[in-house]
C-alpha cells in the first residue's frame, strides 16, 4: 500500500528509485527488492497493519481469558485450546494478507502512484513481486504474537512445539494464496472499492462452511468440501494431528488444498497477471472468458459422465444373519469416578472359545453418554480407538491396554467392541461387545487462571507502545520542520 502515510514513503517516488539504481550501477540491488523496501517501511510506518495487529490482540486477550474461564466449568483439554488459538491466528493472519492484496495495485490506481511507478525502469512483474513478498510479512508477526497466548493456554502440554511448527507450515501456505489471490483481483478490478469487495466476498464465502455444524459436515458431499476448502481442509488437518493424535501422513490429502491453492495462485499472479499490469484495470478478455467457459462445461459434462457411468448398486439376496463367533472380551473395570481431565486406564482380554482359530480381529472403543447432551466424539477422549488382533488359536487370549481421557462432565458408558474381519467382500461377520464401564465425570475447578491474563494484557498494550513510538517521531520532525520554516 502506497499512500502518503505519517512516516512513510511514498511507494512510487519513480526517481528515487531510478536515482539509487543509477548510483549503485552494477551493484545495485534487484528492483523487487527495492520495490519491497519501500513497500514494507510504508506499511508498517503507516500504522494500518498495526492497528489491525492490536485489534487481533485485544481478540485473543478476550478469546484466551474466556477459553480459560470456561475450561474452569467444563474442562477443554489443553491441546484443544492451543488449536483453537492457532486456529484464530491462521484466519486473521489470512485476512490481513488478503486486505493489503486487494489494495496493492487498485489503491495504487485510484492514488495516482501507479503510473510513475510504471515508468521506472523496473518491470511490472518485479514490482508484483516485490508487493506480494511485503504483503506477506504481517503473517510471521501475527503467528510470533500468538505464541505466548498459546503457551499459557497449552499448561505445559506437549503440543506446542508441533502446534507452532504446523501453524507456520499451513498458515504460510494459505496466507501465500489468498495475498495472492487479492492481489489478483486488485490487477483487474477497475476500483479500489470493488477489488475490496470482492476479495471479501470470496473469504466468507470460504470461511463460512468452517462454522457448519458438525452433523452438516457429514456425508460424502461434506468430506469432498472439507477438502476442496483450504480453510476447512487446514482446519480439519490441524484437528486430526493436534487434537486427535491422527498422524500428518494419514492427514495428507486435508493438506493438498492448501499447497495446490498456493502453487496455482502464485503461478497464474507471477506468470500470468504481473506482466499485464495496466493503469487501468483489465480482467482477462472475452475471448479468454469463453475459452474458460467453454472448458468448464466440458469439465462438467465429462464429470456427469463419469457419474454416469459407474456402477448401479445391484439389490443383494437377503441373507441370515451369520453365528455369532465364540469370542469373549472382559474388561477388569466395572464403574468409576473421576473429575474432568483425569486420566482412565484399563485393560481388556479378548479369548477365543472356539476350536477352530479366529479371523483377524478388529477392537474398537466406543462412549456413549447415558443422560442428554451432546453426543460424544471418542477421538477427543482417547488417543488410541481401536487395536488390531492377530487370529486367535483356539483357547488362546490377547490383552489390550487403553487410556481415556474424561472430558466432559457427566455419565458415560465405554464398552469395546470385537469385530472378525469378514472372509471376503461379499461376507460379514457378527461384533461381540463387552461389559460397559459406567464412568462418572465430575467439573473440574480450578481458582488458578492458568497464568493468561498477564499475557492477554501485556501484549497488547506492550503493541500499543510500539505503534506510537512512529507517530511521536513524526511529529517531532514536523515540528522541528515548522520551526526552522519560521526562524528562516
């Protein structure tokens, strides 16, 4: 953004740029390098992505304060309110990129700076470049702010490490692509004000499937939007990984959206869009529109095709229900009470009473709250679900050692169930369930804050301090200005 702002330099002062690559010649540095220069000491100096960088503290302050006090009540596991704040940095560090995106070519226009700029000797694509990279360094900021508000919220857990590690992996990616794609929209948009709209427009239309409730996330439909969302997909993957202890492998397609999105956006702005930088603003022409047009009715077309052409679901025989295998699983726990956030362990033995030897077996954990409420998410409550058994020969045994952790007050039942894989694709087999363990949570509380709010104060007002020592220089220099104007 290069608008004359208090402490800043105007962006497209055309002859100083010409001026200190003439002085240096040869060893002059790379024009996108001057151009980012310049770019970044007028955002930051100007004092806009400050002001949102405050506004994004007083956020967390409030968010982290209400988190914590509600853990008090109804305890959120330490790992979930790490996520939860990552989660906020990630989106917010996205919005901003995506706000100076929108502004960095359409805002030039509309202040009349873009054309001197063009006249520069440095090309247009240079010049992209060189905004796009300072649009992007209020995303290392707002993730280095988030950290203490993640770690007086993670109470030691060991979450952390991996939760910062992956925020700046994911949160890099997504940033990239929709600074990318602002910056897109401002190259073509003929106004300031519609490359703003529209570049909002398309986050919400982005972030709201991420407020859907859980049961409208379901589904086929609900999975294949999950991961074509890059906000959705980065917010699931984080989940799994952090929350559920699912690993990044298993995870990996939640994180194709966001590297596809980064590499084609980044792609179509550096190669495509940055050389047709125009004084006025130019979206691709008609003939291309059609050619577009064209190709997706016939995506479409070959996709109800193929939709077409598999397989119909052919009526099967109905069969008899298969014996129930001779396998027996007991549990050495009956009942159980325990506050929010403790720990449960308990073993399970699985024998084969048969006389032949069992199938390859399958043991899943299962709760189920036994008064009304929500129901519950078993991957929240332990890390490990189900185990695998080899086959079993006859009389033999296999013990199974699992946690869980009690997070929500209430009553709950856990039982295990033991499922024989089935002999072939067109054959079943019939569970075995255990005796249930009747586990009683009690809330947890806790008169300690968790150390957040000294946090949620500090930083905010600590950013406060740093945003005004710019504008006291200012002044300071225009009063120094005004006073040798009148001695002279």
């Amino acid at each position: 953004m290069s608008g004359n702002q208090p402490g800043g330099t105007p962006m497209s002062d055309a002859t100083d740029v010409r001026g200190r690559a003439a002085e240096r010649g040869k060893s002059a540095p790379p024009v996108w390098w001057l151009v980012f220069k310049r770019e970044f000491v007028d955002l930051w100096t100007g004092g806009r992505v400050l002001v949102l960088l405050i506004l994004f503290t007083l956020v967390m302050s409030v968010t982290s304060v209400l988190r914590e006090l509600e853990s008090q009540l109804n305890l959120i596991p330490p790992v979930e309110m790490v996520f939860l704040t990552l989660l906020s940095a990630i989106s917010f560090g996205v919005f901003i990129g995506l706000v100076i995106g929108a502004d960095s070519i359409s805002g030039e226009r509309e202040r009349a700076t873009l054309e001197p700029l063009l006249l520069t000797p440095a090309k247009p694509r240079q010049i992209v470049v060189g905004k796009f990279l300072a649009a992007m360094s209020p995303w290392p900021v707002t993730l280095i702010l988030s950290i203490p508000y993640m770690f007086v919220l993670s109470q030691g857990d060991d979450s952390l490490g991996e939760a910062v590690l992956l925020g700046a992996l994911l949160g890099g990616l997504l940033a990239a692509a929709f600074t990318g794609f602002g910056m897109l929209v401002s190259i073509w948009s003929s106004s300031n004000r519609v490359s703003l709209f529209v570049c909002l427009v398309v986050y919400l239309v982005f972030l709201i499937p991420t407020q859907w409730p859980g049961s409208a996330q379901k589904g086929d439909l609900g999975y294949l939007i999950q991961q074509l969302n890059p906000l959705q997909a980065s917010s699931e993957f984080l989940e799994k990984v952090l929350v559920n202890n699912r690993t990044v492998a298993e995870k990996l397609p939640y994180l194709m959206a966001s590297i596809v999105a980064a590499v084609l956006i980044l792609a179509l702005l550096i190669l495509y869009a940055a050389p047709r930088v125009r004084l006025e603003g130019q979206a691709p022409g008609i003939n291309r529109l059609r050619r577009g047009r064209s190709a997706a009715v016939l995506v479409i077309a070959g996709a109800i095709v193929a939709l077409a052409s598999l397989p119909t679901p052919t009526a099967q025989a109905a069969t008899s229900n298969p014996p129930a295998p001779p396998l027996e699983v007991s549990i050495d726990l009956a009942y159980k009470t325990v506050n929010a956030g403790d720990e449960v362990e308990f073993t399970t033995v699985v024998t084969n009473k048969g006389t032949v030897d069992s199938a390859k077996l399958n043991v899943a954990m299962n709760i189920v709250k036994t008064g009304k409420g929500d129901p519950v998410d078993p991957e929240d409550w332990s890390p490990e679900r189900t185990q695998d058994a080899p086959p079993l020969p006859p009389g033999e045994t296999v013990e199974m050692d699992w946690v869980v952790e009690a997070i929500l007050e209430g009553d709950y039942m856990v039982y295990m169930t033991v499922i024989p894989k089935p002999s072939g694709p067109k054959a079943t087999s019939q569970p075995v369930a255990s005796p249930g363990i009747h586990l009683t949570v009690k809330a947890f509380a806790d008169t300690n804050p968790g150390g957040v709010l000294p946090v949620a104060i500090i930083t905010p007002a600590a950013l406060i301090l740093i945003a005004l020592l710019p504008r006291r220089r200012w002044r300071r220099r225009a009063d120094k200005s005004v006073d040798s104007e009148s001695v002279s």
